[in-house]
C-alpha cells in the first residue's frame, strides 16, 4: 500500500495503518475457508476471525504505550486514568461476515482528551482503507491510490440517501426515517455505513440503539467529522470516549452536517 498523502503524520498512524492491513489479511485468509462461530454471554456472535484480528492489532498497537480497549478483551479500567488510548473493533460486522455479504471491516482509533484525533477503518474484501487524521482531512484508500473524501453538500431531507443496519434496523428507525420524507434507504453492514457517507455516497445514518459501543463509532467519528460531517446522539449531544460506561446511550446520528439539526428536531419531537 502506498503512503498515504498526509504530511504531518502523527507517528501512530503508520502503526495503525499497518495493524489494519495485517489483521484485514488473515480475516480474509479466515472467511474463504471454513470456520467455526460461537456466541459471546451478551448473545453477539464470535468467530475465530474476530480473535485472530484482534491478536494482530495488540502486537501492533503494544508498540505504543498506549493502553489498548478492545471490543475482545477485557476492559482494564486503568485506561480511565490515561489521556490517550487505542479504541478497537478488530472485526465490526461479524454477522457480515458469518453470512458472506463482505461487508465487515477492521475499526483502530486513537482518543485523545476524550475525543478521536486518529481513524483507521480496513474493508478486507474490497482492499478499501478510510482514513483520517485530525486537522488533516480524510482520504479513502481504493484501486491502489489514495483520494481525499468529503462528505456531499445535500440540504433537503427527502433527497437524502439514508444507510442502515442490515441486521438490527427497528420499526422505531424505518418509521421515523418514513416521517422525514426519505425515501432512498439501502441497508449496510458495519461500518461502512460512515464510509459511505464520509465518500459522498450517502448523506445519513440513522440509529436509536442503546446497543452500540465506543469501538463502534470511535475511527468512524474521526474518519466522517475530517470529511466536514457530523456524529453526535440522536439528541445533539457531542459523543466522548474512553467513558467507564462503553454504550453510546441515545442511539448514533451520522449526517453530512448540514441536515444534522433538522433531524434532530425531528427526532426530539417524538421523545
């Protein structure tokens, strides 16, 4: 893989760059052969793949200093006491990749003060990096070079290409986003609903779970507010990280910025 056309690269950025690479490799080696799932006690699936990722990012990222929360290991609540940490997903999706849609990806972010200075999300299927560095913009990695990606510049809510969970879309959901007029919805999985938006592909992301955890979100946040769009609750309320309580509470909303106030008015109507 090419460098990636940053300049003032923090020196994290290669290592997570290159733990993504690494750990996307062996998902894929993983998900063209045959493999065993099993279920976690919160119910969520588990393959070997998840454990390999996550197995390849710690020999990466423990290069740093930086304590690492993992959606696979146990939380060390020292992190609390750190200004900057590692967020990880090793595989967001695993429902995608148990039923071969090829939508899963690998999610590294770095925290610092609380909020995402650094986003690294690999989709192994397609050989697609997105990545953003805070301050710096966000570039997609895609057909062996690097673009710059923005988000698109889409004001009226009905014309709106609105992305969703593939798997855990609620009547909730599918009847507010039918009360804002929009009728363009595809289901995606895993992160890639971000990506897309963060892309141009898509101006919305529309989720009211309580289920959703901070290395869910913490590389997209970076990845879609460098591409000048917007991730907050369902209310409007800023997301921080590396919190005692990893679950985002109020649901997740993801837009271009510039429709993120109307549906949060919206969405406050029906509270």
């Amino acid at each position: 893989m090419i460098g990636i056309p940053i300049s003032n690269k923090i020196p994290e950025l290669d290592v997570a760059l290159e733990a993504a690479n690494e750990a996307g490799n062996a998902i894929l080696e993983i998900y063209q052969g045959e493999f065993t799932e099993s279920t976690k006690q919160d119910e969520s699936p588990i393959t070997e793949a998840d454990l390999k990722s996550n197995e390849i990012i710690k020999k990466y990222l423990s290069k740093t200093s930086h304590h690492i929360l993992s959606e696979e290991d146990k939380d060390d609540l020292g992190r609390l006491s750190k200004e900057t940490i590692w967020i990880v997903d090793p595989l967001d999706g695993t429902s995608d990749f148990i039923d071969k849609t090829g939508e899963f990806t690998v999610m590294i972010a770095l925290v610092k003060n609380k909020k995402p200075v650094l986003g690294v999300i690999a989709w192994p299927t397609e050989k697609n990096f997105f990545v953003a560095q805070k301050g710096e913009g966000a570039f997609r990695f895609a057909n062996d070079q690097w673009n710059k990606i923005s988000v698109t510049s889409t004001s009226d809510l009905p014309k709106c290409r609105t992305v969703g969970s593939r798997h855990h879309l609620s009547d909730k959901e599918k009847s507010f986003i039918k009360k804002l007029g929009i009728e363009d919805f595809t289901s995606i999985g895993s992160s890639l609903k971000v990506g897309k938006i963060s892309s141009g592909e898509a101006e919305a992301y529309i989720t009211t779970t309580n289920k959703m955890k901070e290395w869910d979100t913490a590389a997209s946040y970076c990845i879609v507010a460098e591409a000048g769009g917007k991730m907050t609750d369902m209310l409007g309320n800023e997301i921080v990280y590396n919190q005692e309580d990893v679950y985002h509470q109020n649901g997740i909303l993801v837009t271009n910025g510039i429709i993120h106030n109307k549906i949060v008015e919206e969405f406050k109507k029906l509270e």
